[in-house]
C-alpha cells in the first residue's frame, strides 16, 4: 500500500512515520525548502500526551521541553500584574504538560521517522504540488519541477496546515471553511542575550487591551516573540500589503523597553497570519482525506494545536495502517473521521470561547482578566482550573464518541498557561 503525504508539519510527519511503521510506502512533499525554523512557544498536553506515550514519540518531546516556572502579566512599565504558579498547574494536570517550541516539535517528529525501516518513507523538501485529483483506482500528485513529477498512491493525505491547496482543490475554496476569528498572531525568534537572561524561565506576557506581547527565553541567548492583536480590517487569512514588521511595530508599540527591543531585531516577513478556525462537514472524499489544521484548526488561541494535529495523526494511522487493499481506505476514512471528529469539535468550541476573553475589549474587562488569574492560587480553584483545560478533554479524546454525543468542554474565562500555542 502506498501514500502520498502533502505538508510536512506535525501531522504531516506523524502520519507518515506511523504508515511506514506499518509496512506502507509513503512519499511525503512539503513546499518549504527545509525544515521551518519560525513558530511561537505552546503547551503541549492533552490528548497529543496519550498519543504521544503510545507511538513512542513523547521521549524526543521531553527531550526539547522548556521548563516554565511560571506565567507573569506586565504593564508597560515592567510591573508585575498577575502571574500563575507553571509549575503548580503542570503537577495538578497530571505533571504531563510539556511548554515546547514548535519547530521543536517538527524537528522531533523528523526525527522520529528514523524508526522507520530505511526507505519506507521518503521526505521530498522543496516539493510544491501543483495539481492532486483522486478516482477509483487511487490518488495524484503533481509536483513541480524540470520536468513535473507525478506521484501516484492509494490514498492522499492532506497535511497542509491551514491554507492547505489540498484542501481547495479537492473540497473547495478556502473561503468556505476558514472562520478568522477577529485577530492576527505574529511569532518570531531573534538573538538578545540581555532579554534572555531577563526572561529565565518565564513566560512573560502584557496586560494589554486589544494587543498581547509574549516572550521567552530559548537556548543559545535567543528569545521567542507572540503578539496576537485585534484584526479591524476583518481579513480572510492572506497577507496585508505592506512590510508585516512595519505593521507589528505600529501595532505595538508603547508596550514597554522589551517589546520595543524584540520589534527593532524584528526580521522583515516574520510569521503572520490571521487567527483562524477551519469547520468542514467532511474531512474525506474518495481516497483523499485531511489531517491536522487542514481539516480541523483550533487556533493557537485554544491551545490544542499540537497536541490535536500528534493525536489526529496517531489516530489515521492507527485505522489505516491495517488496511491490506484499496477496497478498505473508504470505510478506514470515514471510520477516522466518525471518531476524531467529536475531538475536533470539542477543542474548537473551546477555541472559540478563548477568542473572546483572550485579548480585553476595555480596562474592565483587563482588570477581570487580572482577577480571574490571581483566583487561580487559592486552594481549590487552582484544581478546578487544571481539571477542567486537561481533564475533561482528554477524557472526551479517549471515547471517541460521535458527533451528535458531543458534549461541551466548560473552559474557565480565561487560562493564560494554556493561550500559547
């Protein structure tokens, strides 16, 4: 059995080292020329935990985690407004939460592929696919070049990540299932030994109205930037005119001395894109099917990127690698699809309900925010908090229910540990 992977991302790397750990041969392309080396700083927990324990992915994981001591809230002056205990909330969640960086997470997962017998699985860097179509006799991809290459296989899988061209040309435009929510996020990595020893193992955030500055020291003097803000003009995901750097620096500045370092080592195209939701009825058809952000994007906002696109993808394999014939990938999709789909819609919902506390309309509501974090280290409220961002949903992971037994994941207000990835 043979597959074509299109996106190589966590999901994309997942799915094909879980296929090739089953026997299948899989050809996976990915447009970028290497490995990507920009992203922001997530939580990683959840059902991607499980997941990761059980393919033997979560030792290369651990291995590159990031110890959080805790989550501060600044003004612009540099005071202290709230923080929360990292290492407090990690214990009560079960001690599996893992803060990593997502690249980190690619590179991991790259790395895992080295479990697969040699061959099995080859990594095409540089490889836009042009065309794909799907019939009954399999799948085909068009991959550019001198001349353009085609790849035929039994199956497609769309890993593309939230702009998937999979997705477009098999299901539709892009316009019908991306849902922005009324924000941008821009990340990027510069080198400041000053802030990085400042920032020794917090993650620091403004308490801001309309606009969030996250930093974080990394290895090697480096510091790690997010900043979400309100998006007015109502973008549908693609890039503004003008210079992306020019726009965060008028869009944060007077956030304080640390903000406005990081914006001037700011590169020029720095990832920016908008906050965004993908919702589709259907994540298969014919011998194509979606995986990770392709089909089912939370947004960063909800926290469960990684950890979704890890499970998602341990989960097709799991139903596909099986199959010993072509007349077994329908019921093997549509299977996937009834059980990962109450997931997705869970953490969606969640997503959903973080949009609109993440970012405060007004000070009422910032001065809210602050006291919704400060109730989080008394007794009692610390446990609901934990119980309710990981328990409820790794326990709706692991029933696999259908999507008319969903039921609704209560997040509390706000949870700043979990707004990072």
């Amino acid at each position: 059995m043979k597959a074509v992977v299109v996106g190589a991302g966590i999901a994309g790397l997942v799915a094909a080292r879980q296929l090739g750990l089953a026997g299948w041969d899989v050809e996976l392309c990915e447009k970028s020329s290497a490995p990507r080396s920009d992203g922001y700083m997530m939580d990683f927990f959840g059902p991607g935990v499980d997941a990761a324990e059980r393919i033997g992915l979560y030792p290369r994981l651990a291995a590159v985690s990031y110890h959080v001591e805790a989550v501060e809230y600044i003004d612009a002056a540099g005071y202290l407004t709230a923080s929360l205990d990292y290492d407090r909330f990690a214990r009560l969640a079960g001690g599996n939460v893992l803060s990593l960086l997502r690249p980190d997470m690619e590179r991991a997962a790259l790395a895992a592929l080295d479990d697969v017998d040699p061959g099995l699985v080859r990594v095409r860097y540089g490889a836009q696919v042009s065309r794909v179509w799907s019939d009954q006799d399999g799948a085909r991809v068009e991959v550019e070049g001198s001349p353009d290459v085609t790849l035929a296989a039994d199956v497609l899988i769309g890993a593309d990540g939230i702009h998937s061209g999979v997705r477009a040309q098999v299901f539709g435009p892009e316009g019908e299932y991306l849902h922005p929510l009324g924000m941008r996020a821009a990340a990027f990595i510069v080198t400041e030994p000053l802030l990085n020893g400042r920032f020794r193992n917090r993650f620091v955030l403004t308490d801001t109205v309309d606009r969030m500055a996250g930093l974080y020291n990394l290895r090697s003097d480096e510091v790690a930037a997010l900043m979400v803000y309100r998006d007015v003009t109502g973008a549908t995901g693609h890039e503004r005119s003008g210079s992306p750097r020019e726009r965060l620096r008028r869009e944060f500045a007077g956030l304080g001395d640390a903000v406005e370092r990081v914006l001037e080592l700011c590169p020029e195209h720095p990832y920016d894109d908008v906050v965004a939701q993908i919702v589709m009825p259907g994540w298969q058809k014919g011998r194509v099917v979606l995986v990770g952000d392709a089909c089912g994007a939370v947004s960063l906002l909800a926290g469960q990127g990684g950890s979704l696109a890890i499970a998602g993808a341990a989960l097709l394999g799991d139903i596909l690698g099986p199959v010993a014939s072509p007349k077994g990938i329908g019921p093997a999709l549509a299977e996937f699809e009834r059980r990962w789909g109450p997931v997705v819609e869970e953490a969606q919902i969640a997503g959903r309900r973080a949009a609109t506390s993440f970012l405060p309309r007004n000070r009422p509501q910032r001065f809210l925010r602050r006291w919704i974090i400060r109730a989080t280290h008394l007794p009692g409220i610390d446990r609901l908090v934990a119980r309710q961002i990981v328990g409820r949903i790794a326990k709706q992971a692991s029933r696999g229910q259908g999507r008319n037994q969903a039921k609704t994941i209560a997040l509390p207000l706000e949870t700043p540990p979990i707004h990072k990835g």
